[in-house]
C-alpha cells in the first residue's frame, strides 16, 4: 500500500476498527443527522465493470465511497480485496496505471477486487490511462468506481469506454444534494403513518402535518440539500461562516484549477445573483460586465453547470419539445445553500447568516427566486426543463412523455388570476403556491409548493420516460 492513502484505507491494517479510524466516517459519527444515500444500494457487488459517480462538491461522493467499503466489509468482502485512492494525490495517466498495476497484482488473484479512484478528474488524462487498464486486462475482475465533481465525467466515460464498462443493468450514477423529502424524512419530524398519508394523492393531509412542511421547507431555503449546513442548523441554530466559506472555496478553486480568471467568475456569479430567474443572453451579460466576449460567459456558466453549481434553463419550442436557442436563458443555482454561499463570498463579511441568509428568506421577491429555482432544480433532476416565453411567461415547462407540463410558482404576494394568463392557456398547467390547501384559480389546480415537492419521486424511483418505476441514472 502506498504510503500516501494508508489513512484511507485502514481496513487492511483492521477491518472492525475501520469506522473509527477512518477519518471520513469518524467525522461522519460525530453527526447528529447521517444521511444513507439510495445509491449505495444500487453500488456493484458482484459484478466487474467501470462505474462513474458524479456530483457536486461537498455532495457527500467521497463519504458515499466510505459507506461503501464499511459495507462490504460487513458482507463479508475480504479487506484485502478493496482498496481506496483519491486522485487528487496521483499527477497523471502514468502514475495511474502504475499505482492500479501495482494494487491489482498485490490483491487476491481470485475473485472480484473493487478499486474506489475518488475525484479522478485531478488526474491529468484519467481516461487514457482507464482506457489501457482496461484494454490490457488488469480491470477484467475488478469494478472500478470512479467519482468526479465535472460532470463531464460521466459523458467522457461512456464516450470513452464504449463495451469496457461492464454487464451491469447501471454503470454511471449521479448524486444530488438531498431533495425536500429526503431533507424531511431524515429529520424525523414527521410519523411514518403522517409522511404516509402526505404521499397519498387520494388523502387530505393532516393540517398539523402541512405546518410541519411548511416549516422545513423554510429551514431548507436556509440549508438547501447540504448535510454540513443542515447539521450546523441542526446543532447550532444557524450555518457557520466556515462551512459557507468551505462551499465557496471549493468552487473558487477548481474554477481557478481550469485556468479561469477568479475576477471574471467573481462578475459572473454577481451578475446570476443579481439577475435571479430572470431571462438573460450571454450578449446581454458580456456588455454588462468587464469581459469581452459572449463566448467566455457561455465558457464559465458551462463549467458551472458542469460542476452542478449552476442550472440554466432554456425556452422552450413547444412543438419540438427542445430548447429555443436564440431565445434567453434563466441561470440559477442548483440549491439554496449554493445560493447563500456564493452569496456570502461576494458580499460577506462576519455573521453571514444573520446579516445576509436571514433577510433574504425573509424577503418576498428573494425568498420567490428561491423557492422558483428551488422548484425548477428539483424537476430538473428528473425530467428535461425549460421555461416559456410565448405572449407572457411560464416559470417551468418539465418534459415528461411525449408532452411538456406548464408549473407557475408564486410563493409572494397574492396570486392573481392576470399573472396567470400564459399558463392558463394549457390544459395540463400547475400552480405551485403558498396555500395551504389546493384550490383553483382560472379554472386550473393550485397545490402548495411544499406538498408538490415532497410528493416529487426521486431520481431512483423514476424510469427514463419519466414515469415511476424502474432506476435510471439522470435524465
């Protein structure tokens, strides 16, 4: 074992103590709420292959990766069959292929032997030194996972490695923050049979259970789908200027990793804040801002997205069911904690949550753009989404089938029937708002914002033509 992942791999030394020692899993012990994602169910366990996990940071991939060896070791896997590397540690293709030759001929000759390459995006061309392992045998029983926070690590891989991925049914999984329901349920603020019967289309929920809602999707405006912020608000009342700071450095950082200008990301992401869900061209913005060119906007809202950072929503064609490319662009962040945390980078000073995430949720026109792209990013994980721009405005078109569904979301102010003229038009359109009960206005039902999203399934539960039923990876 090389000497430089010893400490993530202290099962070999001793497999019972590994949760202790582990530094991941130990800081995750100290925790008052442990998240167990349903991806680690779906994880290889018997079958060799190469597997992507993407994400964001600080989505929780490397702790998935943890949880999973922990768990094979309670299977009964032999310690000496799994190995942990982080590739923020190994320079280039070369020392990857050395590294994996060394560790697959140090392994059990027999049997399947797991290797975890966590955040293999650091290493300079990861995916020919891949492409040679795999093309030279040493993968053929091995399951290989690989996790990277671009997401173009899972395109590179099935680009790549076409038939060198294996037999299984799923090879490349994406993790999100976690959704409103997860968020709820693993706070166990709700019974079973209440979180049952909110589910329940047929059942009027409980008004006791709908104020319980309403409550955690306020908190979730503060702390989003991020487990370190929700365990600040969970332990001390409010999230630490440290573990904004943590989220914002990060982001900074691998910008800055790809030989970005940190000035130009710093107008861009001021320029999102302050056009929240509101239309824009990359033209628009160019002229607003110190950089020259369109194309270097489009460059870094591309890198963005591709980090999970950023969700750009594009008009839809209706009778294409496809974007409209010269039409603009709303940008958003893909979470509310992402929102704050950038939020406080550019603006922040000390106390960031009382001085800036307070106001802000308490605002009606900030806490509005939170809750819209809070609902836009929460579909967006499970269908194709858009917005609509015809005569007026709808705030989401999610594609699902062989039709688009029109949502308006109107979280402030008082919901008025003229605001409601485009979405009107469409049979099949939802209103998402802030009353408590569904009722209907211009002739179309109104469910609250809270309620719709709980109710939302997750990407697990959701096939690819975006009904329920069988897994897929995105969509």
């Amino acid at each position: 074992m090389d000497a430089r992942f010893a400490a993530h791999n202290s099962h070999l030394e001793d497999p019972e103590t590994f949760w202790d020692r582990d530094p991941h899993l130990r800081r995750l012990s100290r925790s008052r709420l442990v998240h167990r994602s349903r991806v680690l169910d779906e994880l290889p366990s018997s079958t060799p292959g190469i597997y992507t996990v993407g994400g964001g940071r600080q989505v929780g991939k490397t702790t998935l990766l943890k949880q999973w060896m922990y768990d094979l070791l309670g299977r009964g896997v032999e310690p000496a069959r799994i190995t942990y590397f982080t590739g923020e540690l190994i320079d280039d293709h070369h020392s990857l292929v050395r590294l994996v030759t060394d560790t697959v001929e140090e392994m059990p000759a027999r049997g399947l032997r797991y290797l975890l390459l966590d955040e293999v995006t650091y290493i300079r061309q990861w995916d020919r030194g891949i492409k040679f392992l795999a093309d030279a045998g040493l993968l053929e029983d091995v399951a290989l996972v690989l996790t990277g926070s671009d997401l173009a690590l899972i395109q590179e891989a099935r680009m790549r490695f076409p038939g060198r991925r294996g037999m299984a049914p799923r090879v490349d999984f994406h993790l999100y923050p976690l959704s409103f329901r997860e968020a709820v349920l693993l706070k166990d603020v709700l019974k079973e049979e209440d979180a049952a019967r909110l589910m329940g289309l047929d059942k009027e929920p409980e008004p006791e259970s709908m104020e319980t809602l309403f409550a955690e999707f306020e908190q979730y405006l503060v702390h989003g789908g991020y487990l370190t912020a929700m365990n600040d608000m969970a332990e001390h009342g409010r999230i630490s200027d440290s573990t904004l700071a943590t989220y914002s450095d990060w982001i900074r950082g691998d910008v800055l990793k790809r030989g970005k200008n940190e000035t130009y990301l710093r107008e861009i992401l001021s320029a999102i804040i302050s056009r929240y869900c509101t239309q824009v061209t990359w033209n628009n913005l160019a002229k607003d801002l110190s950089i020259d060119h369109p194309k270097t906007v489009a460059d870094y809202l591309a890198l963005l997205q591709s980090m999970d950072a950023v969700l750009i929503l594009a008009a839809l064609q209706e009778h294409k069911l496809a974007p409209a490319p010269k039409k603009g662009k709303k940008v958003m962040f893909t979470d509310p904690f992402i929102y704050h945390a950038i939020h406080a980078w550019l603006h922040g000073g000390r106390d960031n949550y009382e001085r800036l995430i307070i106001p802000c949720v308490r605002d009606p026109g900030q806490a509005g753009q939170l809750v819209e792209s809070c609902v836009a990013a929460h579909f967006s994980r499970l269908f194709p989404s858009y917005y609509i721009k015809a005569q007026g405005e709808v705030d989401l078109a999610y594609v699902k089938g062989d039709t688009f569904w029109p949502v308006e979301v109107k979280w402030s102010g008082q919901v008025r029937s003229k605001d409601l003229k485009q979405v009107a038009k469409y049979p099949n359109g939802r209103i998402l708002d802030r009353s408590a009960r569904p009722r209907k206005i211009s002739g179309l039902p109104t469910e609250p914002v809270p309620l719709a999203l709980f109710r939302l399934p997750l990407p697990q539960e959701v096939s690819g033509d975006g009904h329920p039923g069988s897994t897929h990876s995105s969509h």
